[in-house]
C-alpha cells in the first residue's frame, strides 16, 4: 500500500537544537571549573538528566533545572551565590534562540507534501515546541501536529489511528535512533533516519539489521526519493 502519512520529528531535523544545547553546557563547564574538570561536570549532567527525565521531562526547562542541580552536586556549599542565576540565564537564552532551520527544509517538505499528509510528531515542552513552530514558518505544511512527552510504540500506535492509517502506510523521519526509529518500526512503519552530529547521548541506540522498512538518509532531502522506491515496490 502507498505512503499516506508521513511523520517527521521536528529539533535538528527541521531545525537547529542541539547546537543550543551544547552551548549552554559549555558555559556551565566554565562556571564549574573550579569545582569538576570537564570530563566530570559533563558526566555529572547526563547523569543528572537521565535521573530526571521521568519528572521534568524533556526539553529546555528540563535541561535548566539539571544544570542547576548538578552544579550543586558539584560545588556543594561553595557554588558562588550568582552561579544560580547565571545558569537561569542561561536557560532564559535556550528558549530565546532564533529558529534556524535546515538547510533546503522548505523545499523539501513541498515535495513531501505532494507524496503523503505530513505529521509533526516530537517531544518535549508543549509551550517551547509551539513557539518554535510558529516561529518556523512551516506549520501550515503540516496535516497534524503532535507534542509527545516522549516517543514509544505506544505513541506511534495512537497517532496512526487518530489518522486512519495501517503502519505500513507511514513512514516516520528524525535524528533519533532512539525516539524516532526503534518505537516507528516496532509499531510496524517504515522509519528513515537522519543522523546529526550533535546527538545526544541518550538518544543513541543500535540501529536495526536487515528490516526494509528502515533506511539511514543523508539529509532530509532524501526522503522524497524513498517514498516514491517504496510505493513503487508496494
């Protein structure tokens, strides 16, 4: 059967993200040279993420409050009375950065549009994700748009019934193995994935062997081309 919905993550595969991240990370490293060498602040603040996402979530409010809890883990009584507010400045910039998307992103959501119903479908704070999508331009391409506290096969399950589809009529796009492809294919999609540098460690995962509905793109741009190779073959 064709390709009628497709899904497509939205940070750093619409638009830049993690390049905010990591640098917020580094001024918080340099805030905390004098307590942890690099190494171990950034071991410190995974940690404290990971610990933390089943209470805040994901996202840049999520990422502020584990800055400031690490910090404390790692200077104790001796974290300077401003480091506090200066890590909440640094957060205040994370939900403050322009939106910048990706290179030929337009271009190519046209072409996606004329293959299949396009559908947000990312995760992480509702508020900060609604403004980084009207700030984008590019939400009226979309047929549905679905903010998610995280990505599973029961996410996938549900977003493909709310869109009368059968699994093998989606196909979901992102940078995330973990999030974007795993959960995409469990629920029995295709699933492309575009990796980027930058990715989170969380987000790693091994990739699948031998399961033709899956394919690692160079680019977004790519992906025109796949669903039309696998409406051809459906």
């Amino acid at each position: 059967m064709p390709i009628d919905l497709i899904c497509l993550d939205a940070d750093d595969t619409l638009w830049h993200n993690m390049r905010h991240f990591e640098e917020a990370e580094h001024l918080l490293l340099e805030l905390l040279a004098p307590f942890a060498e690099a190494g171990i602040a950034r071991s410190r603040l995974e940690e404290v993420e990971t610990r933390n996402l089943h209470a805040y979530g994901y996202g840049a409010k999520s990422f502020t409050l584990s800055m400031i809890e690490a910090a404390i883990e790692l200077a104790g009584d001796q974290l300077p009375i401003d480091a506090i507010s200066r890590i909440l400045q640094v957060g205040r910039a994370l939900l403050a950065h322009p939106v910048e998307l990706l290179p030929g992103i337009e271009e190519t959501l046209d072409a996606l549009v004329a293959r299949g119903r396009l559908v947000l479908v990312t995760k992480g704070d509702l508020l900060h994700q609604e403004v980084k999508l009207a700030a984008s331009g590019l939400g009226d391409r979309f047929a549905g748009i679905e903010i998610v506290s995280d990505k599973t096969r029961d996410t996938f399950d549900r977003v493909f019934a709310r869109y009368g589809v059968a699994p093998n009529e989606a196909v979901m796009a992102g940078d995330s193995m973990r999030s974007d492809i795993l959960p995409a294919l469990d629920a029995g999609a295709h699933a492309a994935f575009v990796p980027q540098a930058l990715a989170w460690s969380h987000e790693r995962a091994e990739p699948p062997t031998l399961d033709a509905r899956y394919r690692q793109l160079d680019s977004l741009a790519a992906l025109p081309a796949w669903i039309d190779e696998l409406n051809r073959a459906g």
